[in-house]
C-alpha cells in the first residue's frame, strides 16, 4: 500500500484527537465518526483513501457544529463524504486484491511456461535418446547383415571352389578311364592276331 502523504496523516490525527463533545451530543455525528472510526482500524483500509477520510472527518466535524439552521444540509454533506470515504477505501483495497492477484497470475504464468518448458526440453532429450538407440540398433543389424553377407559369400566361395577341384578330378579319372580303356583295346586287337597265327600252325 502507498504510504500516507505526511499533511495528511497530521490532519487526520489531529481531527481524531479533537474532542468529540458536538459528536457526542449528536447521534448522528456519531454514527458518522464510528464509521471513519471503523475505516481507521481496518488494516486494510486504514493506510488508503486520506484524502477523501479527511474530508469525511472535517465533514462531519462541520455537521456536529453546525447550528441548526444548517444541520440538515451539513448531515447530507457529512454522509456523502462519509460514503466517499468509505468507497475510496474499499476501491483502494480491492484494487490492491487486484494487483496482488494479477502479481500472482503472473508468477503461475511465468511458472507454468518454465515446467512446459522443462517438460519440452525433457521431452526433446527423450526422444534425441530414443533416436540415438533407434540408430544404434539399425547400425548394429546393418553390421550384421553385412557380416553374415561376407560368411555367405565366403562358403559359396569356397563350396564353388570344392565344387571346381571335384569336378577337376572328375574329368580327370574320365580321362584316365578313357586311356585305359583305349590301351585296354589296342592290347586286345594285337592279341587277336597272334591267337589267330596258333591256330593255323601243324
């Protein structure tokens, strides 16, 4: 709350140490001053609206005084300014409630965009990690597929190169048995001659 100008706290304490002899005589006044009396030891209006609660004080100080030719339009004036007062003061209080809540508003807002903040960057992290292991793993599979490619393509390697020596051996022993059976005839074509040449001898 805004601090009380020092002409007006003056003012206002020496009107509230005045004697309230006329206040005392005059319902009224009274009433009016137990009002501003109630303002005073509010704590929550007691430091708000000065001006306009020493206006009301003096207004009802010039009513309590007032002869009675002009009583009734010093009453009218001392409760208008006795309202004014207490209206200026119940605007200043809620208009610090206001201030005080919109400080407040502000502070959850700013609040809450720190944790949706904190929340995205967790969030961002999250998933920066969760791509990390996604490409680690597929790294991994290509390795291994590459691997287990390089493992084929040796054993069909070296299957082509067993197959390459079985089917040289194959024509190998082919050739051998063919020579052999080649030899094998020519021997049995001289022989035939010679068995023929017995036979005709005595």
């Amino acid at each position: 709350m805004k601090r009380l100008p020092m002409t007006l706290m003056l003012a206002l304490l020496l009107l509230a140490a005045m004697p309230a002899t006329h206040a005392a005589e005059n319902p009224d006044a009274q009433r009016l001053s137990q009002r501003l009396q109630a303002l005073d030891s509010d704590p929550a209006t007691a430091g708000v609206a000065a001006y306009e609660r020493l206006q009301a004080r003096q207004a009802v100080q010039a009513f309590a005084q007032a002869r009675s030719s002009t009583r009734a339009a010093a009453l009218k004036v001392a409760q208008a300014r006795v309202e004014t007062a207490e209206i200026a003061a119940r605007t200043a209080v809620t208009r610090t409630e206001i201030d005080r809540l919109d400080r407040e508003r502000s502070e959850l807002l700013v609040e809450a965009s720190r944790r949706e903040a904190a929340r995205a960057r967790q969030e961002a992290e999250r998933l920066r990690i969760q791509a990390q292991i996604q490409a680690e793993e597929a790294a991994r599979l290509r390795m291994q597929a590459d691997e287990e490619a390089a493992a084929r393509a040796e054993v069909e390697g070296a299957l082509d190169d067993v197959a390459s020596d079985q089917a040289a051996k194959l024509r190998a022993a082919r050739q051998r048995a063919a020579e052999l059976a080649r030899q094998e005839a020519e021997l049995m074509q001289q022989a035939e001659p010679e068995q023929g040449d017995g036979e005709d001898r005595p």
